[in-house]
C-alpha cells in the first residue's frame, strides 16, 4: 500500500493545473476520481491471490476481469484454467460462501486483438445490438450507431459487448424458464460469472468426448429437444448447437454458448441455423445409437413454432416424456 501511495505522491502533478502540488487549489475532482479509481483497483489486485498462476500475459487482464467479482463477494479464488476457447478462457472459481454454491465459471472474453470472434452477421439480423445494462440500441442513440457503422474501436466494442450481453441475458432468460443452462450470478464489460460444471480438478467434458451408457442417450437426446423446443417457443434459436456445446455432468447435459442465439422470427436464416443444430444434434446421437431424423424433427418443430401451437408438442418442459410415447 505504501509503495502505492508513492507512486500517487509521484505521480502528483501529472494532471495539469488544478491538480498540481505547486497549485495553491485543493486537487481537483477530475485529479481525485482517477486517483480514487486506481487505488481500488491496486487493493482489489493486491487483495485477489489467485491458486491458479497465470502467464506474465494472461495476469493483469483476468484480474481486471474478475477483481470486481471479487470485491463484490461473488468469488474468492481462481482454482484453474478450464479451457481455452477461441473467443473466451474459462475460469473455475471458488464461489464466496454467500453464493451458496462452491464452484463458479467465470468465461472471460480474450483482449480484442487476440479474439477469434465468430463471424456474427449472420446471427445478429433480425436481433437489436444489446447494451452493457442488457437494454437494446435504440434508433435515438445516434453516437452509437454511427459508431458501429463506420467500426470505429468504439464501434467494434459496442458489437463486443451486445455478444456478451446476448449471451449473459439468455441464460438469464433459459435459467428461468427451467432449461439445463448455467446459472448466471454476474456479468461485466469482459466476463460472465455462471454457474460450473465440473469437480475442483477437472471441467464436465463436452457431449463429443465421451459415449454415453445405453440407457441415458434416449433420455438426454429428449433432454437436449426438450431445451430447443423451449427456445423456440421463446423466440430463439442456439446457433451453435452441437456436441461440443453440451457439457455432460453426474448423468445431465448442460447447454452452454449462447453469444450467437438467433431470433427465430426476425432472422431470414432462421431455418437453416436451427436444421443445423438439430442435424449436430441428431448427428452425436445417431453415434450413441438413437437414431432420428433431423429433417422430420425440424419439419415437425417448425411447423408448431409457425402456428404457435404447441400444444400436442411431446417435449414440452411440463410433460416430460415417458419413454414409450416418444414419437415425432
Ligand atoms: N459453465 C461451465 N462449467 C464448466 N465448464 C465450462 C462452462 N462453460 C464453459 N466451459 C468450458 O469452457 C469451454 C469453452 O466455453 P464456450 O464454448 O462457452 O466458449 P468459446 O470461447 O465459445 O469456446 P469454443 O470456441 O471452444 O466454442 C467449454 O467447451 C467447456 O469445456
Ligand atoms: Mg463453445
């Protein structure tokens, strides 16, 4: 802390006239906010000890990702690096004892020039850029949408954080509704804090790398339909279904990446990104030996999210499905 406020005594000067020490004026409000702002983040650095040791590059950017989560009693530690995606890293965090779980996945989206964002264009028609608050763009917020025209840095970060902010208020949405979606806690400029999958040592690994035992691949395959129906009776479609978007965990499947989630009605793709989320879909389970055709489930969904008829649909979340009376 001392060597802190050094470098503030340093630093002292730095900020013009009316924060000079040779100014007979008190520092101004501009000079303290700053100066306020940096201490909190130097305590909040120097307070998050992380068991998990990260690169020389990786360091300051996670703490700027999660200390706030930290001062704000979400988390008390980072345990390890789950995976690497190629848009975010995933965090497994341990959750403060308020939270009333043990464990949180903080995903945190890579520095702007080392993201691999996913070509978005496709899935953002039809759906409003999102803001920081979770509120959308509206055609009087002239600077923002000039911005986002000419892709401007500013622009580009607007188009980053609507991403992140679909993706944070769709597990809200799902979470509610009762889908097998992570619990999200919190979220800011770069990270979403949900809930996590997985033991202290090691994350649920993803539907592609495991084989599932006889008896559970029909009941989750209808898990996985029961969570894309109630997407779509909700407008919405995942976009980037597939078995390397389902975490399996003590026997129940968990559909995560949603930053792409498409609206089902506004989307002139819409059709084709949901039949090929069915397809992958269909695709892992035909590998797990239960076998249906992806084309006469899409036909059959499509046809009730058109007349907004659900009613006869065998996966709706309330009924859940016996087994003998599973039929498209
Ligand atoms: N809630 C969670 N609990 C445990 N592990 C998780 C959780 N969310 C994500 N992961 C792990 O992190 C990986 C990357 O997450 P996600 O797919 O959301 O990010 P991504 O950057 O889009 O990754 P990719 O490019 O690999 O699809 C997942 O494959 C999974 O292994
Ligand atoms: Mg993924």
């Amino acid at each position: 802390m001392d060597e802190t406020l050094d470098k503030y005594d340093l630093q002292y000067g730095e900020f013009g006239d009316d924060a000079s020490p040779s100014s007979k004026r008190k520092p101004g409000k501009a000079y303290k906010n700053v100066m306020v702002r940096e201490l909190e983040d130097a305590v909040v650095k120097n307070a998050l000890q992380t068991t998990y040791t990260p690169s020389r590059f990786e360091e300051e950017w996670l703490l700027a990702a999660l200390g706030g989560f930290y001062q704000d009693n979400f988390i008390t530690d980072v345990l390890a690096k789950v995976k690497g995606g190629k848009e975010a890293n995933v965090y497994c965090c341990l959750a403060h004892g308020v939270i009333g779980t043990e464990l949180l996945a903080a995903k945190v989206y890579r520095p702007r020039q080392q993201r691999n964002l996913r070509n978005d264009k496709m899935y953002r028609e039809g759906r409003p850029t999102l803001k920081s608050d979770g509120t959308a763009v509206k055609g009087s917020d002239g600077r923002l949408i000039r911005a986002m025209n000419k892709k401007t840095t500013f622009g580009k970060e607007v188009q980053h954080t609507s991403w992140l902010m679909y993706e944070y208020t769709t597990l809200a949405t799902l979470h509610e509704a009762g889908a097998s979606v992570p619990k999200p806690y919190a979220v800011n400029d770069n990270t979403i804090l949900m809930g996590y999958m997985g033991s202290q040592t090691a994350g649920a690994p993803t539907l592609h790398e495991i084989d599932l035992s006889e008896d559970e691949s029909l009941p989750l395959f209808q898990e996985v339909m029961r969570n894309i129906v109630l997407m779509l009776q909700r407008d919405m479609i995942h976009g980037d279904l597939s078995a390397y978007n389902i975490l399996y965990w003590e026997g129940e499947i968990t559909l995560i990446d949603f930053p792409q989630v498409t609206n089902s009605r506004n989307n002139e793709n819409a059709q084709m990104i949901l039949e090929r989320d069915i397809t992958r879909v269909c695709e892992y389970f035909a590998s797990q030996g239960v076998a249906y055709d992806p084309q006469e489930i899409m036909e059959s969904l499509w046809y009730r999210h058109e007349a907004n008829d659900w009613i006869r649909c065998e996966w709706l979340p309330d009924a859940p499905l016996q087994e003998d009376e599973f039929t498209i």
